[in-house]
C-alpha cells in the first residue's frame, strides 16, 4: 500500500521550546515601547544631602545645613527661643532682584511662585499647620528678604519650636525648580516653576530629595 504524498511524521517540525525568561523580557519590551520607548521612563528625583549643589533653574543653590538655634531671653521674665533652621547659599541667576518668599502652605499652590523659598516643598517632620515659617536673607548690613542678580547670599528658613517640642535628628524635603517660559497672554518670557497639570490645579515637579541632620546648639 503507497503511503501519502508528502512529509514523513518522523520530519514533521516540532514545536519549539521558548525559556519562560525570554517570553517574560518579550512581554516586557513590549509593555514599555506601548508605553512610549524604553527612553521615556520618568527620572527619579535626585537624592542630595549637606554641602549638594543643586541647578534650579533660576537659582542654583548650596544645601549648608540643617541646625538648632537659641534666642535667649531679654529679660527673666522671658523665655528662651528655640529654632530649627534650614541654611542655604543661594544665588539668583535671573537678571532681576527676586523676594526670597516663604515655603507654601500647600502643594497644589506651590507653582505659582518664583521666590526660592516656594521651591521648599514637603518639609518633614511638619511643624503644625500653624508653624509658618520665618525667612530671610542674612547679609553684613542686617537682614534682608531679597536676592540680588548674580548675588550669592545666605537664606535661612527658620521654624520655631514651640512648648518642650524636642528638635528632630533629622529634616527632609523635596524641591522644585524653574525654567524661563511664555506665558498664554505674555510672549516675552519669564520664570516659572516647573510644574504638571493634575486635575484643576498644578503640581511641582520634585527635583531632588533632601535629608539634612539637625544639629544642636548655637545662638541666633
């Protein structure tokens, strides 16, 4: 009896055997190119700590430290004043003299400044909803709130502690920063914090995260 024409079963193609390795980076690879390409992931912000250097855009800034002051008292009647104190070295590389600003006391209004102070985003641990924060400029003729063009001047951020609050061992904080940029209804371009649309609002991009020990002691 005449077997049928074609293969043989012996040459019939077998299946191959994939490693579950390979189908698994395969799955991967594609996920990421619908994703938009394996260049387009988001950068993680950039983790800095005491002595860092940090380009802002507008500013670009020296993280010196993190430490705890004591006003003492005028009179016996008074109390000792403690602080906590955030110190920067900041030059403004605008070519106008800028308002060293306060840290916003929330997130979502945060982008609508340019001062460097609002750049300070999720300061922890928290203060208290009422601990607003006093900054300024310390300069040789007194303190100040502004910053000069071109100017390298020290900015202090500083919170007081109020009661028998301890002062933390450590202090942490995300910030953001600027790029030069036309507005909808001005074409001539001015600085702006980065920020990205969420909903109504928008939110700064986080730059860099930033831990400073707290040191004890020392005069304001």
């Amino acid at each position: 009896m005449t077997e049928p024409s074609g293969e043989s079963p012996e040459k019939r193609r077998r299946p191959v055997a994939v490693p579950a390795a390979a189908l698994v980076a395969f799955t991967a690879f594609g996920v990421t190119a619908l994703l938009g390409g394996l260049n387009e992931a988001p950068e993680e912000p950039e983790p800095l700590g005491q002595g860092a250097v940090l380009d802002q855009g507008l500013y670009s800034t020296r993280l010196v430290e993190s430490r705890v002051t004591v006003e003492r008292a005028a009179t016996r009647f008074d109390e000792d004043k403690h602080f906590v104190e955030l110190v920067f070295d900041v030059t403004n590389k605008g070519d106008e003299t800028r308002s060293v600003g306060i840290p916003a006391q929330k997130l979502e209004q945060a982008y609508l400044s340019d001062s460097f102070a609002g750049s300070l985003l999720k300061i922890n641990p928290s203060f208290g909803e009422k601990a607003v924060p006093f900054t300024f400029v310390r300069t040789k003729g007194g303190d100040s709130q502004q910053l000069h063009p071109g100017v390298t001047s020290q900015v202090i951020v500083r919170y007081r502690l109020e009661g028998d609050r301890r002062p933390p061992e450590k202090i942490s904080f995300e910030m953001a920063s600027f790029e030069l940029t036309t507005g909808f209804n001005n074409e001539l371009p001015r600085w702006q914090m980065v920020a990205t649309e969420a909903g109504d609002s928008y939110l700064p991009e986080v730059k860099a995260r930033v831990t400073l020990p707290v040191k004890k002691g020392g005069a304001a």
